[in-house]
C-alpha cells in the first residue's frame, strides 16, 4: 500500500480514534489503527478495543491499494508535531511502514492484517437526531453515571424514542438525571438501549464539529452512529435498567429559585468544610434567602448566604452530598459559559454595516423542587421549556 495524505487531516481523523484504541491491553493487536484503501482518492481509518469502534473515512491519493496496521498513538505523536504538508506513506517488507514528511523520515513496525480483529458490519442507520440535541443530552446526563464497575446496568444511559419524543436516564443509585425533548419527523420510530459511558464520550467528540444530524440503529448486539465520514459502532450494555419513573418525586409542592453562579460558587467555598466522609452540606431554605453550611470536627465550619425566591412560609433544611450538587451546578455552568462565548464570537460577524449579535443565552437561574428534608429534591434549569431536564438528588440525613 501507498499513499499520500495531508498532515491536517491525518491528525484530526487520528485524534478521533485515540480515544478507543488500548494503550494497555492483553491483546497487544488493539494498540494498532488498521488504515485502508478506498477506490483512489480515499482512506478508512479504524481502531476498537472491541466494545467500542470508530471508523473515519478521509481524502487521500492512493498509488498503491492496500492495508496496513500501525501502532495507533505512536503515529499519533509524530503526526501532530509535523508541519503541515502532505504526509507519504509506503508499505515495505515484513509489514514496515515507511512515512515521510518534508525532510522528515520514519520507519515503523506493523502487524499483518490477518491479526486484527474482524469488526462488528455496519447496519442500516433508519433514525436521525440533531447533533446538538443529541450532545446536550450527553452532556447533561453523563455525569450521573456510575464509576463502579460492578453496577454493570447503571454505567451507561438509557436512551429511548418513542411517542414523538427522545429521552435519555442515567442514574448511579443516589441521583438521577433525565431529560426529554419532543423531536419532530419521527413517525412510528422506536428505540430503547442501554448506551455505554466511553461510546458516550466518544460520540460527543466525533460529532463536536457537526453541524448536521447523527444518523443512528441498532442490531441485536450493537448500536451504530454515523456522522460525516464517521462511524461509532458500540456494543449495547445488557440487563435491566432500574425504574426511574418510580423514583422521580410527584408531589414536591415547594420551589426556591436561586441565581446559578451564586450558588455554584457558594458550594465550592462552603464544601471545603465539609466532612470528607460523607461529604454532607446542609441548605436551609427560607423567605428571601438559602443558607449554606457545613461542618468538620476536626477542621471547623462555613456558612455562606444567597439570595432566593422561595414560595413556602416555613423553613425546612436539606441535606446533600456536595458533590453530587457541584456537579450538577458546574455542568449546568459550563453551558452558561459556552453560551456566552457564542454571543461573544457572534458579535464579530458583520452583515454589511451591522453587526449581527445571535441571541443566545445560557442558563442562570437554577430551582429546587422539594417536599421536605426527607424527600429527594428534584432540581432545574429556571425558565426553560425547550427541553424537559430533571435531576433528582437523594437527601442526606441531617
């Protein structure tokens, strides 16, 4: 095989594949990117650790049809720090990979193509979602789910499309995160899977630069997403997801609405007194005002004031583990930021003599739905209709 591709491109499509390839595997075939030939102006780039595939398909000249398997982050390395140019490759004897690129030269070991492994065959993708839709359901729920290997069921999201509408669940037992949005065109489609975390992360990154749709089915054992010349085939998680409906609180008649950078701030400071055992914070809610405390015996307290709206007469204390709050406050955050970037970066485009502002806004007031200290608090973005976003916290006892 021999071919010639621009460094640019070579590095983005390889930087998408890092993310599955194994640095550290029993299977020492995995740390390798098989690239082939398609036809004489383009390749196919893929790497798996087996659960998870990516696949990227990218313009190259091609003076010899072929395959050949690389070592996927050594070639990574090298490729980012070339200049730009066009990079030249060439198969040699004994499955060698020669690169050059500018006065730059590099021979590296392969592996035969008979070693790597047989790769799950692309179905049909019958639906279609937003990009963006779809990254900010990722992006809201990702975090709530669990890092104990164990709870096989819970280390992925629960994603759904039914009755006109897409949904996505994640939970790890002590919160629980759900949103919702009514999708347009979707006529009789279903779907109902259990999406790992990494194929998650990884589909953020392959469509972060899409501007289109995420094209999407599913077999017995897999799930497939295909966005530009990109494809993400993963393997479905199996068992029975926990029945979320039955924790999500029907009769919380209370509601305090609290600005989301003052809170959020309030909790980083206050948190550093909190006991690092069970990481309890307390929020006491009353007229005009939320009170934040926490309290070590060993290291001492804090308490800190933030300015609400509270429709209730009495006051009632809540009890959290801080770091559930902080990350549901810091995620919603980031959104805010993100959104005020983009007005930012919109005020420069000019339309002939005016300048043309987008009006984007981010997220800024925050309300917790409650019952009492004993009930779970579910919490929410103020004001917000475009999607139907939940995160339920269970209550610490205070």
């Amino acid at each position: 095989m021999e071919f010639t591709i621009k460094q640019q491109v070579l590095k983005e499509e390889l930087g998408y594949i890092q993310g599955v390839v194994e640095r550290k595997s029993t299977i020492p075939v995995l740390s390798n990117i098989l690239i082939e030939s398609l036809g004489e102006g383009e390749i196919r780039i893929l790497g798996t650790d087996l659960d998870v595939t990516i696949r990227c398909d990218a313009e190259a000249e091609i003076k010899q049809a072929g395959s050949m398997c690389i070592q996927a982050r050594k070639l990574f390395d090298i490729v980012r720090t070339l200049d730009g140019g066009d990079v030249h490759f060439k198969k040699l004897e004994n499955e060698w990979v020669q690169m050059k690129a500018g006065r730059a030269s590099f021979r590296l070991a392969g592996v035969s193509r008979e070693q790597y492994p047989e790769l799950p065959i692309f179905k049909s993708a019958p639906m279609k979602l937003s990009s963006d839709i779809f990254n900010y359901f990722i992006h809201n729920t990702a975090f709530a789910i669990t890092n104990e290997q164990s709870r096989f069921t819970l280390s992925g999201a629960k994603f759904m499309i039914a009755d006109g509408k897409a949904r996505m669940v994640t939970t790890d037992g002590h919160r629980l995160a759900f949103i919702e949005k009514a999708i347009d065109d979707a006529g009789d489609t279903t779907m109902d899977v259990l999406i790992p975390k990494k194929a998650l992360t990884e589909l953020v990154k392959i469509s972060r630069d899409s501007d289109g749709e995420i094209q999407f089915g599913e077999d017995q054992n897999h799930i497939y997403f295909q966005t530009g010349g990109r494809l993400l085939i993963t393997r479905k998680l199996s068992g029975n997801f926990p029945n979320y409906e039955m924790v999500m609180p029907k009769d919380n008649d209370k509601t305090v609405v609290f600005d989301l950078v003052e809170m959020k701030n309030a909790v980083r400071r206050i948190s550093l007194m909190a006991d690092e055992r069970n990481r309890s914070v307390r929020i006491t809610i009353r007229k005009d005002e939320v009170e934040i405390t926490a309290q070590s015996s060993e290291e001492g307290e804090g308490q800190e004031f933030v300015q609400a709206e509270y429709d209730g007469t009495e006051e009632v204390t809540l009890g959290f583990n801080w770091q559930y709050l902080q990350e549901f406050l810091n995620n919603v955050g980031a959104l805010e930021n993100a959104a005020s970037d983009a007005v930012g970066e919109a005020a420069n485009e000019t339309d002939g003599d005016k300048v043309r502002v987008k009006e984007t806004k981010g997220p800024t007031r925050i309300s917790f739905e409650f019952k009492d200290s004993n009930a779970a608090t579910q919490i929410r973005i103020a004001g917000d209709t475009s999607y139907d976003y939940k995160y339920i916290v269970m209550p610490l006892r205070i």
